[in-house]
C-alpha cells in the first residue's frame, strides 16, 4: 500500500473541514428555525447559538395550525404539487425523447431555441398577459402550465435517453413496436432514476413557489402555502396572533409562531426526499443489454 505523503493529508483535512464548514453553514438556519418554534418564549430570548431547545413546548405549532385558511392552502399546495409533477413529467420527457433520437429533423435547431429560453425571457408583464389572454388567471393551470417543460431539465431527460443503447430500441422496432410503445414500455422504465430527480426537483419547485401565485391567483381560498406563510410571517396587518392573545399567551411568541409557521411549509417536503432516495443509483440497465 502506497504510503500518502504530508501533502495529501493536508489537501484532505482541508477538504473535510470546508465541507463540515460548507455543511453546517447549510443546517444551522434550519436547525435554528426548528429550535425557535419549539421553545418558548423565555428560551427563545436567549442570547447565543440555538442547537436544541432547552424548554420544549408544542404551543407555537398547535396555534399555527389553528389558522383559518391553513388547510385551505395546504390541499391548493398538494394539488399544485401532484399536478405540477405529473405534468412537468409528462411534457417533458415527451420532448426530450424526440430530441434524443439521431434520425428526428432539425434537432439542431430546436436545441439551440431551448438553450436560447434558458438564457432570455419575454419579461413578467408579457407572461401575465398571455396567461390572461388564455383565461388562466385566478386557476391553478397558471401555476402548473407556464413552466412545465424546463429546459434545464429536459436537457437531462434528453442526455439520460441517448445513454439508453441502440440495440434496445432496435430489438423492439424489428418485433413491430412502434416509437409511442418503445417509450412508454422501455424508455420510461428503464429511465426510472432520472425521472425521479425530476420528479423531486419539480415537486420542490412548485411547494416553495408563491410569486407566481401572488400574481395570477386572486381568491384568497385559492392562495397556495408558500405565500400564505409569507403573508402571515411578513404582513404587519395580519399577525399570527392578535394582541390580546400574546398578552395572555405563555408558551408563544412573534417569533416562536414565525418559525413554527416556517418549518409547517418546510417539513412536508423535507419528509418526502428520504422516499425518493432510493431511485437515485447506478446500474439499473446492468443486464439489459446481453452479448
């Protein structure tokens, strides 16, 4: 066994310690948040660096959960999701696969248009006149439709398709399927791993998306999640609760219910990832190809 030498094991240290730097950085805001919502307000005011909460209490989170038109925005957030997903999916693999094919015309072309969306935008006023144009506004279609195909996304549907080997989809042209079913019965399955980043990657993008909401939804029970915890973290006029309620209150606070409402949004999301996990491996076409 090779011996390492001094200079090595310095460049390693130095790897690990910026990445425990990098990777605390990155945890502490949460962390943070969740200790904030889950102490009270005497352990809240506390000065220093918040790791764990010295006096639980679930106050915060109960009152939060209270809020009228809570649930309204949970169920509008999920659909906004489910759907999102579904159709992010959908349109974009169906482009990517063409473009994926050597033989499809002006491939070229329709690339470089793609690369061009990513860099240039028609502007936030001429996107909410198409959309009012179409009747979308103050419907979820405006929140799931516009971005359905991301280019940046479609590019790696596309670069993952390509990898797929020629004999595959030659094997099944000589036995008679036609392009639809190769896709749908050998191209999607074997794709499985990238279409759950995507899937991920989507479904995290609708979840935390609210500006788009705050411009095309109007109907306050149509409000999506993200922008109702914005509107009651940040709006003066709305607070979490009234006056009269912190007077009396012992296990709460402004900031306590602040956090509480964060982390409402966040966990969702966060408790899905572990579930999606497993799809991300190597080697799943190991064996499709015999010879």
């Amino acid at each position: 066994m090779k011996k390492r030498t001094l200079s090595e094991i310095l460049f390693d240290v130095v790897n690990i310690l910026l990445l425990l730097l990098l990777a605390f950085s990155t945890l502490y805001p949460f962390i943070y948040t969740l200790t904030l919502s889950l102490s009270t307000p005497a352990a809240a005011k506390l000065p220093g660096l918040h790791m764990f909460p010295t006096e639980i209490t679930l106050a915060s989170y109960r009152k939060v959960l209270n809020l009228a038109g809570l649930d309204h925005a949970f169920i509008n957030t999920i659909a906004r999701t489910v759907l999102g997903v579904l159709i992010a999916l959908l349109a974009t693999s169906l482009t990517a696969y063409p473009l994926s094919r050597s033989s499809f015309p002006h491939r070229s072309i329709l690339m470089k248009l793609f690369v061009f969306s990513m860099l240039f935008s028609g502007g936030l006023i001429p996107s909410y006149l198409l959309i009012r144009n179409l009747g979308m506004l103050n419907s979820i279609w405006a929140l799931v439709l516009p971005g359905a195909v991301s280019a940046f996304n479609m590019f790696i549907l596309r670069n993952f398709f390509q990898s797929i080997p020629e004999e595959i989809i030659d094997s099944a042209r000589i036995d008679g399927a036609g392009e639809l079913r190769i896709f749908s019965t050998i191209v999607l399955p074997l794709s499985t791993p990238v279409l759950a980043v995507v899937a991920l990657w989507a479904g995290v993008g609708h979840w935390n998306a609210w500006f788009d909401a705050m411009i095309y939804i109007r109907d306050m029970d149509k409000q999506v999640l993200q922008l109702f915890v914005r509107r009651t973290v940040l709006d003066e006029s709305d607070p979490l609760a009234t006056a009269a309620e912190l007077l009396q209150a012992t296990n709460f606070s402004p900031e306590t219910l602040k956090a509480a409402a964060v982390m409402v949004a966040t966990l969702p999301i966060l408790f899905i990832y572990p579930f999606v996990q497993r799809f991300f491996v190597k080697g799943i076409m190991l064996g499709s190809v015999k010879g």
